[in-house]
C-alpha cells in the first residue's frame, strides 16, 4: 500500500508539479494549556476501547455458549472497533505529546484508506448481524443451515472485499487531485473532506463518487437492516408472550442501538460536503466516528446481556467454563 501512495504521488509531482507533500493538523485546540489534559483524556479513551474490547473477543473465545453466529460476528466487530481507533488516535497522542502538527501526504492517504477500509467492513457487518437476527426469529427451523459456520466466513469475507474495493477507489481517486496551495487541515485525522477542500482541482466528480459509491455501500446495507428488523418486528408481534416478546426485542436491542449511532454519525459527516466550512462541529462527529463508537459498542452488547457478563466476569477472574 506504501509503495503504491508513493508511486502515485512521484508520478503526480512529475506531471503536475505539485507542491504540497504534506498538511498540517490543526488538531482538537490551539490552546497549548489544555494538550495535556486532551492527551490523557483520548489515552484513556484508548485504553477503554482496546481493553472493552478485547475483554469482549476473549470472553466469546473462551466461552462455549457464545459459540454461535451472533457473537462470532460481534468478536470480528470487536477486532475493528480496536482497528479503527489505532488507525487514527495513536498519531493524535504523539502529535500532543512532540507538538508536530505535519503529517506527509503519503501517510495521511494511508489514513483514509486504512479508516475507510475498517468503517466499511464494520457497515457490512452491521449488516450481517441483522440478517443472524432476522434468520433466528424468523426461520428458527432452518438457522442452522442458513447460518452455517461456511457462510459465517462467506460473509465476513465478503465484507472485507466490498469494503477494500470502497476503500481504494477513494484513495486513488483523491490521489489524482492536485494539492498546490493551502496545506492546513481543520480536523485532527486525514479525511476526504477536508482534502477536498484544500484540492487546488475541481473536485466535484470526487464528491460525485462518494455520495453515488456512499450509496451502495451504506445505503444497501441500511435498507438490509431495515428490511430485516421489520420482518423481526412483525414476527416479535405475532409472539403471545408477553415475556417471549421481551427476550425477542432484548437480542435486538444493543444491534439495533449501534446501528443507530453509526450511521447517525456517519450521514452527519459525509452528506453535507460542499455545503459550508468545515468547523469544530466537524471535530465533534469525528471524535464521535473514531472515539466514542468503538469505546460504546462493547459497553452497549455486554450492558444487557448476561451471558457476556458472566463470560466477562470468568476471564476477568481467571476461570474457565467447563463444557
């Protein structure tokens, strides 16, 4: 991926001269007083997320009873709620802590290209947890077979073509745009709007892409959702029970509330390019996107589910289930 940025970009500086070879970050504030204080909030946000996290992957792989589709595809959400942190904090932390604000162009593409990657497999995943949900309620007869631990990796694999295939037409796209100017970003990570509006080019059939691609990738797996949990919700409502309708919406719930934030988040950051300047509401969505996300999802699945929990409170103390 390194040696492909830096191919682009000698080819781009030799045919057009460009001049800008990296930006500069502005970061959260410019009020130095306050850098410490902002370093040890966003490595303590860091340590939570890695470590809810990975409590939650180790709790599903040493638990038998969360052997089932539903946690497999949680421990993967799991595995890139950690990635898609590391892809932009850490570099937060060392710019607070040196005070360097440059970051070179062929890395700030990397950044896109790793965030996007892992935000677009997390959209597909997403996807394929309401589709485990809609098979369990409404096909219990056949959700063994439909749910296969074949088609568990199926979905997972095809999760990260589709997203790797969103991820470098964005990158590629971006690097055929001349950056000859202006080199100060707003934001404290490398994203596509805010190197849209430093492009010395016109970058309207850039903006074209990510809303007609943005569409495909998030729209489909919306509607999927949405079309799932409404055949879920009719069948919860065919329930008598009132405690079987109870237990139905509870394994709904957490999914359903992740959804929420994340596309909530997400269409709030990518529908209103070329409408004003980027400003420190931007900030906020982003922290929201790289922070807040992947720091909720583990406390949000394992809240009001007693068997993570339990399985939680057997790692944390050393014990193992006996199957």
């Amino acid at each position: 991926m390194a040696l492909f940025l830096q191919g682009l970009m000698q080819s781009k500086s030799e045919a057009n001269g460009t001049a800008v070879t990296e930006f500069i970050l502005l970061g959260l504030v410019e009020t130095p007083e306050l850098r410490p204080t902002l370093f040890v909030l966003f490595l303590f946000a860091y340590l939570v997320t890695v470590g809810g996290n990975v409590s939650i992957l180790a709790a599903i792989l040493v638990e038998p009873k969360l052997h089932t589709p539903m946690y497999f595809f949680l421990g993967n959400l799991s595995v890139l709620d950690v990635g898609c942190i590391t892809v932009t904090i850490p570099s937060v932390l060392s710019r607070l802590l040196s005070h360097k604000r440059t970051v070179p162009y062929e890395a700030c593409l990397t950044q896109i290209f790793f965030f996007h990657l892992l935000v677009g497999v997390d959209c597909f995943l997403l996807t394929a947890m309401a589709y485990d949900r809609f098979l369990a309620i409404c096909r219990p007869l056949t959700y063994s077979t439909c749910m296969s631990q074949v088609v568990q990796r199926i979905l997972v694999a095809m999760s990260w073509a589709c997203a790797f295939s969103n991820a470098l037409t964005h990158t590629g796209a971006i690097s055929t745009l001349n950056f000859c100017g202006p080199n100060v970003i707003n934001h404290f990570y490398c994203d596509l709007p805010q190197l849209f509006q430093l492009s010395c080019s016109s970058t309207q059939l850039n903006e074209l892409l990510l809303f007609a691609v943005g569409f495909i990738m998030a729209g489909t797996p919306m509607a999927l959702i949405v079309n799932s949990y409404a055949h879920v919700a009719a069948a919860v409502l065919r329930i008598h029970s009132v405690e079987g309708r109870k237990k139905a919406f509870s394994t709904c719930g957490s999914h359903l509330t992740v959804v929420v934030i994340f596309y909530g988040s997400g269409i709030f950051n990518y529908m209103r390019l070329g409408s004003v300047k980027l400003s420190d509401k931007d900030k906020a969505v982003g922290i929201f996107n790289t922070v807040i996300n992947p720091m909720l999802n583990p406390i949000i699945y394992s809240l009001r589910n007693a068997d993570v929990q339990g399985a939680l409170w057997r790692v944390l103390m050393g014990r193992r289930t006996v199957a």
